[in-house]
C-alpha cells in the first residue's frame, strides 16, 4: 500500500524505519478506540484528566514529521515530473489555480493517513474474518478453488484482470464484510441542515453514526443473518459501492472510503 501511495515501500530505502512508522500507526489506533472522559463530559475536556490529548499532540508531531519527509521526498523529483503514485497526483492538483478548494499541504497530509491508516488495520482484519469463516466453511473454499480453476487455471498466478470474472470469490468478500464489517460504526457525518429521515427529525450540527453491523444483520433485508452464506450475493445484484443502503461496509456518498476500490483488490 505504501508503493501505491507513495510510490516507496519505505522498508528502509528512506530515512523512517517500518518499525517507527508502525509504532504511529498502532498508537494511532490505541488513542483512536481509547475513552476519553473530555468526550463524553466537554466541561472536563480541558483539565485531559488521562494525559490522551497529550498524547495525541505528540502523536501528531511525529506523524507530520513522516509526512514532510515524504513531501520533501516527491518534491524534490520535480524536475523530471511524472505522477507515479497518490502523493504525486495530489501535488499535482495542489497546484491547480482553478481548483474550487484548494489542496493545502495539510490536505495532502490528511490524505495520505487515510489512505495508509484505513488500509494497515482494516485489510488485515478483513482477510482474517474472511480465512475464520472459510475453515468453518469448507464447501465455500471447494467452491471457490473450482472457480480458480476454470477462470485461471493452475498454470498462472491471479491477475487483476481475472477479478471481474471471479464472481463467486467476490461474493465470499461481501458476506464476509457483510458480517464482519471493518467497523461497526461508519465514520461520524454532521448534518449540515435540519432534515427528518426516516420519520426522525435530525436538527442541523447532529452528530450521525451509521451502525452498520446491525443493518448487515437485519432480518428484514437478509434471510438467515448469522449464516455464512456467499451465494446470497450471487441471487442479488448487490454492490459496495453504496447504492444500497442494507449493504454499506464502506459508507455511501462523497464521504465513503476513498479507497474501497484498492482495498478489495489487495483483499
């Protein structure tokens, strides 16, 4: 993921060492998921009784010091410019005049975590729920091997361009996210007017979370909820894309996941 955002693995071909970069992203996750008494009671949120915000600035620090490296890194190979990677192609539209919200080196940096903190854990948990439900499922991987072989063969490895043609691998990853969803909450939307949804009024400045893993279980739009069952998709024209609001793994809208589509390639 780092080749395809940055164009560099950064195993120590650069000056930040993998180890230094996973030990952000771990803390990253560790304060992501900690409770924070400031949270839930604002009028306390400035004494930061449990030191995260602290911890938080500091953990920020060493991000935007691995960040300037990389912007440092790609700026410096501007002379012979050509955009290999994500980093590239947003400093190529930062320096857009005509742009109507213009990218700032903050918006880059932003950028770039997102696409490397929202693949680190949530591929890897994918791929482990996904392996889970196929050892308890050894029809699914019969299933799945006799499509291999009839699309790819045993001569070769599997390509991308084979992936549209794997339809029933492709159905093992939605009921696998259908299931096990990357989280159970959607990343947290404001509404930015008063509207009612669903019979419920929403005052503007709401503050929205989107359960998806009660909507992936919910017997009035999937039979048989607690069971693995891959062909379901098949019989259903259901994509990820956010079209249908009872299979959301990656949200819907312009504040989806920004890198779905890579995700479940790698997955």
């Amino acid at each position: 993921m780092t080749r395809m955002v940055l164009s560099n693995k950064y195993l120590g071909e650069s000056t930040v060492r993998v180890e230094d970069l996973q030990h952000l992203v771990d803390q990253w996750f560790l304060l992501n998921g900690a409770f924070n008494i400031g949270d839930w009671i604002p009028w306390l949120s400035f004494l930061d009784l449990q030191g995260y915000v602290k911890l938080m600035k500091a953990l920020k620090r060493s991000f935007d010091k691995f960040h300037n490296i990389v912007l440092d890194n790609h700026r410096a190979k501007k002379k012979a410019f050509v955009p290999k990677d994500m980093v590239d192609v947003l400093l190529q539209m930062a320096q857009n005049p005509t742009l109507e919200v213009k990218l700032t080196d903050d918006c880059v940096k932003g950028l770039m975590q997102d696409l490397l903190i929202g693949r680190t854990d949530s591929m890897t948990a994918a791929v482990q729920w996904a392996f889970q439900e196929l050892l308890r499922h050894p029809r699914v991987i019969d299933k799945a091997i006799q499509e291999l072989d009839q699309v790819v063969g045993k001569e070769r490895r599997v390509e991308e361009r084979d992936c549209s043609q794997l339809s029933y691998i492709e159905a093992i990853h939605k009921e696998t996210l259908r299931l096990h969803p990357l989280g159970t909450m959607l990343a947290p939307h404001c509404a930015i007017e008063d509207c009612n949804v669903v019979g419920f009024h929403v005052e503007k400045g709401t503050t929205i979370l989107v359960n998806v893993w009660t909507i992936g279980r919910d017997p009035k739009y999937w039979d048989r909820v607690e069971e693995f069952l891959p062909e379901r998709f098949l019989e259903k024209d259901i994509d990820m894309d956010g079209h249908n609001f009872s299979f959301l793994p990656f949200g819907s809208g312009r504040r989806r996941c920004p890198g779905y589509s890579v995700g479940l390639k790698v997955i």
